[in-house]
C-alpha cells in the first residue's frame, strides 16, 4: 500500500524511513490533486521525494 492512498486530503503527516544512512523525517501534505507536497519538518523546506519512494514499507507515520 502506498502511503499517499491512505492519507486524507489536506492531511498532514510526520514520516520516518530507515536506510543505510539513518532515520529520515519527513512532512508529507497531500494535496488536492493527490500529489505529495513534502517538506523537512525541521527547515520547512521543500524536498523532492521520487513517487516510487512512497512504496510499501518504506516510510512509516508517526503522527
């Protein structure tokens, strides 16, 4: 399942991946036309994330 097939529209989520590197943390805003606005919680940033990185089992929500 991806995780933008569950997430509500408008919502907001605080997302973490484990990799080789380390945890990741991620904002994932969902918008209306069910694309992903992704922004670093930290900076408030936008990031690029590849659609394929929100594949099953790759991030989980923790908010």
């Amino acid at each position: 399942m991806n995780i933008m097939d569950v997430l509500p529209v408008g919502a907001v989520i605080l997302a973490r991946r484990e990799n080789w590197v380390g945890a990741r943390f991620i904002e994932i805003f969902k918008l209306k036309n069910g694309t992903p606005d992704v922004r670093c919680p930290i900076t408030g940033e936008h990031e690029f994330i590849h659609p394929a990185e929100y594949a099953a089992g790759d991030w989980e929500a923790i908010s």
